[in-house]
C-alpha cells in the first residue's frame, strides 16, 4: 500500500478526493451557481467534517508548492489594490503582475499603509522566479513611492528601479483582479481573516496555473494540470 503524504495524515478522506475538492472549489465550482451550491452541500461539506482544516491547509499548500514550479516573470510590474470584506470589515488585497500579465505575488492586509506595500515588495523580490524589476508602475498611491524609496535605502530595490505613477498604464492589472474577485464573490464572504488568506492564496495558485506560468504545462491543458497537482502532493491519479 503506498504511504500517504505527509499533510494529508490522520485525515479520514482520501487524498486524492481532497485534492479533487480543492480543485473544484478553488476553480471550476466559481463559475457556475447551480453546480457551486450543489458541489458545496453535496461534497465540499462532508469532505470537510471528515478531513478537519485538511481543505484550507491544502489549498496554502497547493500556492506554497508551487512557486518554485514557475517561470521567470519579466521585469516591468504592475502593482495595485482591491479591497475585500472579511468578518464585515474591509480589507486589502495587494497583487502584482508583470507586463504581460503574469502573477508575481499577492497580499492580503488589514491595512491600506506603507508598511504593507513593503511586505508585498519584500515576497516578490525574495522569490527567485522574479527579476529585479526594471521599472514599477502603480497609480497614484503615495504609500507606493514611500515603499519603493524605502526599499532602495534598504538596498532590497536596485536604486536605478523607476518607480512610474500612471493610472492607466495599470489597465492590465484592474483587468487581471476580475478573476480572483470573482471567485471571492462566489465564496459568498469570509469569516476570518487567516482562512480569507488561505482561501486567496488557493484562488491565486489555480489562476497562476490557469495562465500558463507553470513550466512545461499549458494553461488550456486541463487534465495535465490536475496530474500535475497530484504531483506536487505525492499523490497517485
């Protein structure tokens, strides 16, 4: 009998079916009401009191797995916020992109503050799929230029990074939120705020993937995609 992975230990369901349901929800479930509510009472619900936070933990998992998967990302990003309610209260979802599209990295903040902006620069330029960026955009935000002003007398930013202010020119990105607000709005609000995180980052992994950043997997190859998730958690198909 093969052994069972390490994360998915002392959970009653199996592996495989949690992955499936980590899936689905975290993807395909979000574009449909009628499948969503029933996949959600029908599956995702006993899949839970079964495998405890197994679901939650798997989809932090499945974004933390993958990074080190992903291809180099150029070096003119994109950099803005949404704002998301968790418990009733607003929160901050700060995400950038490359020109091109391509995630870099995500941040969920209590927050609308410099310190916050750093704590996303500070993951992106620690990733070693992420070049020094040669140039960053945001709007009109003045936490940003304290943030990037802050990180070059820190040397994390190379000084000759230029910091560029234009609305407009973050058009990709405001396009790019639309799909990770989708799926939020179809999880119908958090209740916390660390399961809102784990939940997001589950949401950013499966766009990550469904964008083709992963090397040598397509972004329109489905059935690969899902072999290559069970890949990552050592689980046979």
């Amino acid at each position: 009998m093969p052994t069972r992975p390490k994360i998915f230990k002392w959970r009653q369901t199996e592996p495989a079916l949690i992955l499936c349901a980590v899936r689905w929800y975290l993807d395909i479930v979000s574009r449909c009401a009628m499948l969503r509510s029933y996949w959600r009472n029908a599956v995702w619900k006993p899949i839970i009191r079964r495998s405890g936070d197994g679901c939650s933990v798997t989809a932090l998992e499945l974004e933390q797995r993958l990074r080190r998967h992903l291809k180099p990302t150029n070096k003119a990003w994109r950099v803005d916020e949404t704002y998301r309610r968790v418990k009733g209260r607003w929160c901050y979802l700060y995400r950038a992109i490359d020109s091109a599209g391509a995630t870099i990295d995500f941040l969920l903040s209590a927050l609308r503050d410099t310190n916050a902006a750093k704590r996303l620069f500070r993951n992106a330029l620690s990733d070693r799929s992420h070049p020094q960026p040669r140039v960053i955009n945001t709007d009109l935000a003045p936490i940003y230029g304290s943030a990037i002003a802050d990180l070059k007398k820190e040397r994390a930013l190379r000084s000759r990074c230029h910091h560029r202010p234009v609305q407009y020119l973050n058009n990709i990105i405001e396009q790019d939120h639309r799909a990770i607000k989708r799926r939020v709005k179809a999880k119908q609000g958090f209740r916390e705020f660390q399961a809102a995180r784990r939940t997001i980052q589950g949401y950013e992994a499966m766009h990550i993937i469904r964008k083709g950043q992963v090397r040598w997997l397509s972004g329109s190859d489905v059935r690969r995609q899902n072999r290559f998730i069970n890949e990552l958690f050592e689980v046979a198909a």
